[in-house]
C-alpha cells in the first residue's frame, strides 16, 4: 500500500512539473507577442511621423530587407537612403500590422503577419498597400530585439507603381555572406533546393508539394496565407503542371542555423518557354527550413515577393 501511494505520488509531482513547463512555455510565447505587438505599435508610428533614425535602429548590424518590385537591401546606409527617399516622394497616412503568429526558433522569434498602408504621393494621391510579411527577430547584447530579416508582399496582384515607395531608386547588390556557414548544412541546403527546382522543371505539382511540412505556412507571391498541406498542396498542383516547364535557380545570401531549423534568405531567378514565347521573372525567397528525424530538409515556413516586373516576351 505505502509502495502504491509513493508512486502516486510520483506520478502527480510528474505531471505537476509537466504542466509548469507547459504553462512555462506558453507564458513564453504570450509574452513574446505581447511584446512584438508593443514593438509594431511604435513601428506603426514611426512610418507615420517618418522617423528613418528610429526605424533604422530596429535592425540589426547585419540584415536583410526584402521590399517588394525593389533590389534587395543588407546593409544600415542604403536601409536609411532608402526610408528618406520614400518619405520624401510621399507620405504614409495609415500604417497597420496584424500578427498572425509569433514562433520561437532557437534564441529567434518568427513573426508572420498581415500589413496595410494608406498612402499619398504625386503619382498615388489615395493608395492603399496590404499584404503579409515575414520578420526574423533576435535579441541583441543589450537585450532588444532586432529585425535579422523581413519580407513582405502584397497579397494580390499589383503593378509596380503601387508600392508606395514607387519612386524609390535601390541600387542592386551582388551580396552573399554564406563563406563561414557549416558546409554540410550547405549542401544539406543545395540537395533540398534541387529537389524543388526538379520539381519545378518537370511541372510536378506533388513532388513541388511534398518538399513541405504538413503544416507548413506559406506566403508566396500575391496569394493569401496559406496554411497546412490542404492549402499548399492545390496551389501546387495547379502552379506545376506537365504542359509548362519552368528554369529556376536559387541562390543565397545569409544563412542562419537554428539547430532543429535553419533559415535561408536568397533570391530566385527565372522562365519558361523561349525567347519569343515565354516570360522571365525574379524575386526574394526567406525560407524556413525543418530538419526531420531522418535528416532531411522541409520547407516549414516561407515568404516571397517579386524584386522586379515580369518580363514577357511577344510574337
């Protein structure tokens, strides 16, 4: 009897302590997003009142900033030009981020989310922007969070003059930063990549789709949020198809290994058909990639967008 009532005993402190760590890790979370929701509420005012100093402060030393139908920017000075001449040539009425979800990764924070902006300029005197984006936060020294990456896009289909930073001018960067990343973890990337761009090249929509987790999210371009594989798998399949062959290569420019994770920021480029029948196009990929338990890579999370128009080209 005594031995029965100890392992009772056992089995309740157990269970106790599970649901401290659970309660532990849920707090964790909640007050992540609390405080996201906090930093986005200052974000918000920031593009308002048009204070570049505060906006660029938010990044870290080293980042990536993927703007939609722009180059894409890694360093503070162009970060700076490119808020000061956007400000400049218009201004932003209403600025608003709605979170979707906060993950954690690592010593990282994944914020995924919609956005909307109310905008004027000389071109646009009433325009409106909205999309989802994808921002990779870490702390700093100091204990601050930082943006590492962020990427957004609109969620439908737009021409390039309605970004409100239009008339913007980015000088274009030849940039990688990949030489000191763990070469396996490197070709663990490249073998993942060319599954997919086979996938693509064959117009195979379930091999396209079976490169994702099964609860995946996915924010490609000019599409809602896409969540688990019984919304990833139909885009797929209708995007990839035998009678259509797409030529994509990838490359990449940060790498950050999360352990479980890793996280690879990069651009893609490509076409299809030739050159009096086909189109070419370019854009900004962030990728979140899951290492499963037989060692392979999954896409787990992923934003995209357009750095430039597409190009078609005519009879």
């Amino acid at each position: 009897m005594k031995m029965i009532s100890l392992i009772l005993i056992v089995a309740l402190a157990g269970a106790s302590n599970i649901d401290l760590k659970s309660q532990s890790i849920t707090k964790t979370l909640d007050d992540s997003r609390i405080e996201l929701e906090a930093i986005n509420s200052r974000i918000e005012q920031l593009y308002v009142t048009e204070d570049v100093k505060a906006l660029t402060s938010l990044y870290a030393s080293q980042f990536t900033f993927f703007p939609e139908y722009k180059p894409a920017i890694f360093e503070s000075k162009a970060l700076n030009k490119f808020f000061k001449d956007w400000f400049a040539a218009g201004d932003v009425k209403i600025y608003k981020k709605k979170i979707y979800a906060v993950e954690v990764y690592a010593d990282h924070l994944l914020e995924l989310g919609t956005f909307s902006f109310h905008y004027a300029s000389l071109k646009t005197p009433q325009g409106e922007y909205k999309g989802n984006y994808m921002v990779l936060w870490k702390s700093d020294n100091d204990g601050k969070l930082r943006i590492i990456s962020e990427t957004f896009g609109a969620d439908k289909y737009i021409e390039p003059e309605v970004v409100p930073y239009a008339d913007v001018l980015v000088d274009e960067t030849n940039f990688t930063a990949i030489d000191n990343v763990n070469k396996k973890l490197v070709a663990e990337i490249e073998e993942f990549d060319a599954g997919v761009l086979n996938a693509v090249a064959n117009g195979d929509g379930n091999a396209r789709a079976g490169g994702f987790t099964k609860d995946a999210i996915l924010m490609s371009n000019f599409d809602s949020i896409r969540v688990g594989m019984e919304n990833i798998r139909p885009k797929m399949l209708k995007t990839y198809t035998p009678n259509i062959s797409f030529n994509v290569k990838h490359y990449y420019n940060r790498i950050h290994d999360l352990g479980d994770y890793v996280f690879v920021v990069g651009q893609y480029k490509g076409g299809w058909g030739d050159s009096t029948n086909g189109g070419r196009f370019e854009g900004n990929m962030s990728n979140l990639l899951k290492k499963t338990k037989n060692g392979k890579l999954l896409m787990h999370r992923q934003a995209g967008n357009r750095d430039r128009a597409l190009v078609l080209f005519n009879n």
